[in-house]
C-alpha cells in the first residue's frame, strides 16, 4: 500500500527540504503541500475545524511551489504533489510553467497537482482548461523538455 503524506506550512516553523526528506526516509510515497496565498482578516463563517476564527497559521503559508522546489533538490524517491493550487489566483501561463518545471525537475518525474477554485471566488473555467490544454499538449514542452 503506498502511503503520502499532507505537511502544512508555516513559512517560519518547517523547512519543506527537511520535511520532504524525512518523509521520504521514512517511506512515505509522496508528500503534499497546499497553499492559503489569500484569508480574509475576519469571516463570518466559522472555521470547519474550529468552530469559529482562522488560525492565525494559515496567513503564514508557504509558497507550494518553491518549498516543492526545494523537496525536490534533496529527495530522490518520493512523489511531489500539490493537495490545492487555487488556480483563479494565479496567471495561468506562470502555473503552467511552474508545473511543468517542477515535474521535469522532480526525482521521480512524478507531481500531482491539486487544484481548487477556492472560496467564496466561483471557478474560472477557462483559466483551469488553459493550464490543463497547456500541461497535455505537445507544445507545453516548450514550457520544459524532459530528460
């Protein structure tokens, strides 16, 4: 059975390097970061897991992408994964490339990328579609070639 593991990050309490590292050490088949680039300072629904504010944690996310970047510079077996990229708050050429940049580089040559509209924001079709017609096509190599 493979097992992965989800890691929050608080950009002042873990390395994403070390972390990827143990995880991979200890056998864990992939890791996943998400990321909270943007939370309201108050909202009026209460936090599912809670009850009731934010954690003051989730204003402090780091970026998923370079702490995948620096997972992937020491790690040689594990999987890199995204658990949630909210991709109506990225450009979709610069997600694109991220994604395609960060597989190549990958040790495995394995990512999985997550994706969310988030919330209360309703999801940009089209952007969506662009990243995934730009990852899958034969053009999307111009992004990044692989070895």
């Amino acid at each position: 059975m493979s097992v992965g593991i989800i890691v929050p990050l608080p950009a002042y309490t873990l390395d994403p390097a070390f972390i990827a590292k143990k995880a991979e050490d200890l056998g864990f088949e992939s890791i996943w970061y998400h990321e909270h680039p943007v939370l309201p300072v108050k909202s009026e629904s209460p936090f599912p897991s809670t009850g009731g504010e934010i954690p003051w944690t989730y204003g402090h996310f780091s970026e998923p992408y370079i702490s995948l970047a620096m997972a992937a510079a020491v790690t040689t077996k594990i999987k890199l994964a995204t658990g949630i990229t909210l991709v109506p708050e990225r450009n979709p050429l610069i997600l694109a490339k991220e994604i395609a940049v960060l597989d190549l580089h990958a040790a495995c040559g394995a990512t999985a990328h997550g994706c969310s509209p988030g919330s209360p924001l309703p999801l940009d079709r089209r952007r969506a579609s662009l990243v995934c017609v730009l990852l899958q096509s034969d053009s999307g190599s111009t992004l990044a070639r692989r070895k």
